[in-house]
C-alpha cells in the first residue's frame, strides 16, 4: 500500500479532491444560472430553464453534486482522511467503474454523434475528465484494496 508520512493515500486523496472539485463546479451552475450552464456545456435546455428560473435545472444538478461530494467521500475515506465509510469496497468500485463507463460511453456518442449536440466538444471533454477521475480512482483503489 502506498501512502504518504501521514498515512493518507495520495491517488484516493487526488480522487476525492477531483470529485469535490466537480461538486463546486455543479454549485457554481446553480448559484451564477445559464452562464456557467453554457459555459460547462450543460446544454441549451439546462441553461434556458436557469434563465427562467424553473427550478428543475438546479434540482438536477443539486442532485448530481450531492452524488459527486458523497464520491467524494468515499474516496477521501478509504484514502484515510476521513473515518471509514460502510461498504467502501462496493462504493469505490461502482465509482470507479461509473467514472470510467461514462467516460468511454461518451467518447462513443461523440464519436457517432458529430452532428448533434451529443458529438459537441463538451462530450469529448467531459469522458476525457471521467476517464482521468476514473483511472484515479482505480489506481488508488488498487493501492488501498487489501485494507478495506
């Protein structure tokens, strides 16, 4: 197992801080409305509804960085920066493969999508961002397996 002087895993520490990092980034949409939605590429319809001011586009993404910061959690835990969670080894394994499984399904409908808002840059980057957090999380799950 590879952990730092503290005791702290260093990839599941990386991990953890990416997906809280995403979990600012899904606040800061709720919180500055169509603007950050554009800019993240969250698609027209998410940005017209803020613009509205229908609720659904902050309840949606409320309820999808509530996801990445409880991710968050479960990494920072088996990294040893946080008291241990139950199931840690399900947990991070379905997180890792979630990253990972979004990640290539979106390179795939970007690939077959180019024409569409599905094949916009925002496909290509966001799977290459969930491939990354991805193989984060498996390569320090990988370092922490034994003590889970």
């Amino acid at each position: 197992m590879s952990v730092t002087p503290a005791g702290v895993q260093p990839m599941l520490a990386l991990g953890g801080a990416l997906s809280a990092i995403a979990a600012l980034a899904h606040i800061g949409c709720i919180v500055f409305g169509a603007p950050w939605y554009r800019f993240f590429g969250a698609g027209e319809r998410m940005a017209r509804m803020a613009e509205a001011g229908n609720p659904t586009a902050a309840v949606i993404t409320a309820g999808i960085a509530a996801v990445l910061m409880l991710w968050a959690a479960y990494a920072f835990s088996a990294a040893g920066a946080l008291p241990r969670m139950p199931w840690s080894k399900l947990a991070l394994s379905a997180i890792t493969g979630i990253y990972l499984l979004r990640g290539l399904v979106g390179i795939g409908v970007a690939l077959f999508a180019i024409e569409t808002e599905q094949g916009t840059p925002f496909w290509w980057w966001s799977s290459a961002i969930c491939l990354a957090f991805g193989a984060v999380h498996a390569w320090g799950l990988s370092r922490v397996w034994d003590r889970l």
